[in-house]
C-alpha cells in the first residue's frame, strides 16, 4: 500500500485546493449525488463542471446504469454508461468474466433481465456461481435454493458488503450483505470461493480510474459512507474527501 | 459448572446401564424421535417404555406440542402438552413472562396465531418485542421490518440459534439463526438485549427438568446435534447419548 495519505491529514487539507488539483474524481451516489434518486442541485452543479472526468461508483445492485443516466440527463449532465459504475451490475460482469455462465441470481427483475441479456443463462439449482444483489421481493425459497447451490459447490459473487443503507426518514434498508451473513449461517462458506465486489473492493476502485484514464492518487473519491467510499480510497492511496454532514452543505462549499 | 461428564467418557459408558441408572429423559425431536415428522420405529419402543420419565426438548420454531402430540398418539405414545418443549413455542411464553405484550413476530400463522391466543399483540411496527422463529414464508418486508423495530429499542427473543437443519434427501433448511444473522448484519445489535431460548440454552433443559420432576444430573439428554443436543447438557452436567448414526440403528441397540 503506497501513498496513504492518513484521514486527519485529509481533513485539515482545503477540499478546494484538493478539487483544482485532481485529475479525475470518482462520485458515490445515495446519500452523495443523490437522495432517494432525486439529484442534490448543488451535486448538480459539481457533476456539471467536472462531467468530462469523473465516474460514479455506487455500491447500488438494485439499478441499472440507465435508470441513473435517465435522472442525469434531466439535469443537463451527460455521462457515458461506462462511466456509471454500479456494484451490481459489476458483479454480474464478474461472473461473466470467469465463464460461470449458469447462475443462481438473488435479485432484481431489472438485474436478472440485465444478467440475460449479458449471455448468462439465471438457473434456480445446480448453479455455477450465485451472484447475491439486493433484492426487495426475496423469499425464504431462493435464498435456501442459494444455499444449496453453495453447498453443491457454487462459487458466491456478493455485490456489496453493506448490510443495510439509511432510507428516507432515516429509515434501515436492508442490503446485500445482510443475505450474505444469512447464508454464512446456513452453511459453512470457508471452502466456497467468496468474492464481494463493491466498495471498498480495490479492484472496483480502480476499475473506475481505468475507465476515466486517470492514477488513484491523482483521481479524488467523495462519499458519505466511511466504511466503502473513505476506506476503499485510503487503502490504495487515493485522496478522498467525506461528503458531510449533508450532501447540500458539502457541495455548497465547494462551488 | 460442576458434574460434567467428559465427551469421552459418556462415549465409552454403556448406553443401557446409563438409561437404567437415569430418573428421566429429554429427547430430541428431529434426526432423533422422527425424520421430517414421522415417527422412527425403533424410537417409538423407547418413548413407550419411559413416556412416564420423559421430555421431548426440541428446537423446533415451525410447530405446535399439539402436532407433535397427534403424531405420538397415533403410536400409542401419551404425552402431556407441558412434556413437549419447543423452542418456538417458548420464545412466545419468554415475551409473555417478560411482559412484552407488543409483539413483531417473524413466524409461522400457526405460532403468530398461538402467540396471539396467550395474549401477545402482533404488530408490524414499533413492536416492544421482536420474535423470530423459522418462517417459511418470510418476506424481505418482514425483515426489515423487524431490523427497524430493533432501532426503535425492541428486545430481541431468539427461537433458537441454528443457521440452518438438514431436511429430506440432506438438503439445507435455512433456520431462525440465518435471519439473526440477516439482521445483525443490518443493524448493531450491541445495544439491543437479545435473548436466545432453544438448545444449547441452559434455561431450556433446566425448564424440562423442571417439568418431569428431576435433576439435570439424574437426567440423560438423547440427541442427534453435538452443538445443541451434546453441548447443552454437559454444560449443566447432564449424562448424554449422541444418537448417531441413525435413530434406527441407535435405538435398536438400547432394546
């Protein structure tokens, strides 16, 4: 791990002078861009100013990347898909990517008609690989019928680590994570090849400095969530700063 | 803890002289007495010969003591209600005892509708109580309702620990202790009183001792789960059988 710039260090550094010097910035969206899906006007007018060199990197397995570009695009911010990127949809890309091509899918409609289309053939037992998302309509069935297939030797993709999120009125959201640790109860994953993909996953990270062509150190992340966006960037050296303690307020500052 | 037996040395006495010696009995229900409710042959000889000294004390969250009763009766075995000790059925009687009368329950309609004949409201929200038990038919909405509930300050009454139970052809059940898992990765529980009643609790066996009228080291505990069955009774010094390796097989030898 090279080029760690400790959290206080970040803190007592001027965001502004941060901002001007950066390459490229990585944007987290809820509680970030946007709340509930609704775009934060001052968020707004940053994505504005900065749209050629930045990418959204959002631990959401719910959403495809057109539904965010639908809400950008009202705004006047034009982002290329390849530049939202969305731990869901990369989690499917995953197991595309290593050829496990039957799988067993907690989530979405959107995402297994997502998942389809990619060339994966969504399977309910005898799975390759289970690809574990947020899912608001999961039942006791699938998630037993994912145990199985991890029993039966599936490799396990997990989207995001996050137990829950905060929803309107502050209310908990249950995430991905939360299904994972219900199946570590149910069977015994140390021999089931795990791998979680969204924040703070390195590789998501630099994934998305790939695709905007900048270095991690050069490139500024800005999230609320201390856990997935601060400690994904700290652990490979990239600035990041912590949009607090209201999005508004935040992005206000920096204008 | 005192008047605990060594694994070892239970392993090495003879089955037949120790169920001589013994005041009483607990037994298991599932993998012991019955495979997914039909009563084993070879065990119904045994709850025969003793259904005068004897418990059932079985993790069970799904059912009902009548239920298990019909299935007894049919075999000529008579058991009173208070003899059959389920660990859904008292994690209803612990809310009750606690005067938690608010109750979330994640559950069966059978256990919703016992908790509510003993008195217990069952509400969706802002529940003094949340009990959770195997619920087939949980929904995502459920849970999270149940996470909020937790939030707000609900104690937490735990049917029983077990992630998962092995049901016909050796496929996976998922078990109450899954959705804990779910839910203490969606929300820090450190602050939340939880309670969890099924073996290996000790106030379970002490509670079925109580019923038959004997004391735990007078006392031998017949069941098929080193984690439940074995662990709970030596740790209040308990004789126990590990049946195993099937019920057929085991309860032929003591005939």
């Amino acid at each position: 791990m090279k080029n760690v710039i400790p959290l206080e260090e970040l803190r007592s550094r001027d965001p502004k002078s941060l901002i001007k010097s950066a390459d490229g910035f990585l944007l987290d969206w809820d509680g970030c861009c946007a709340i509930d899906n609704v775009l934060v006007p001052e968020a707004a007018v940053f994505l504005r100013a900065h749209q050629n060199r930045l990418a959204i990197v959002s631990n959401n397995s719910t959403h495809t990347p057109d539904e965010m570009r639908a809400i950008l695009d009202k705004s006047g911010i034009e982002l290329p898909p390849e530049r939202i990127l969305l731990a869901g949809m990369f989690a499917i890309k995953r197991a595309r990517d290593l050829g496990l091509n039957r799988a067993m899918i907690i989530g979405s409609p959107a995402m297994k008609a997502l998942a389809q289309r990619s060339g994966i053939e969504v399977v309910r037992e005898e799975a390759q690989v289970v690809i574990l998302m947020r899912d608001t309509r999961v039942t006791y069935a699938a998630l037993e019928r994912a145990a199985n297939c991890l029993v039966g030797g599936a490799k396990l993709v997990v989207a995001n680590p996050d137990g829950s999120h905060r929803g309107a009125n502050a209310r908990i959201r249950l995430e991905t994570g939360a299904f994972h640790a219900a199946l570590e109860a149910a069977v015994d994953l140390s021999q089931a090849e795990t791998e979680i993909i969204g924040k703070p996953s390195e590789g998501f990270f630099r994934e998305a400095c790939r695709i905007i062509g900048t270095s991690p150190h050069r490139t500024v992340m800005l999230g609320d969530n201390p856990d997935t966006d601060i400690k994904g960037a700290v652990q490979i050296g990239m600035p990041c700063l912590l949009v607090a303690p209201t999005p508004q307020e935040f992005f206000a500052r920096l204008i």
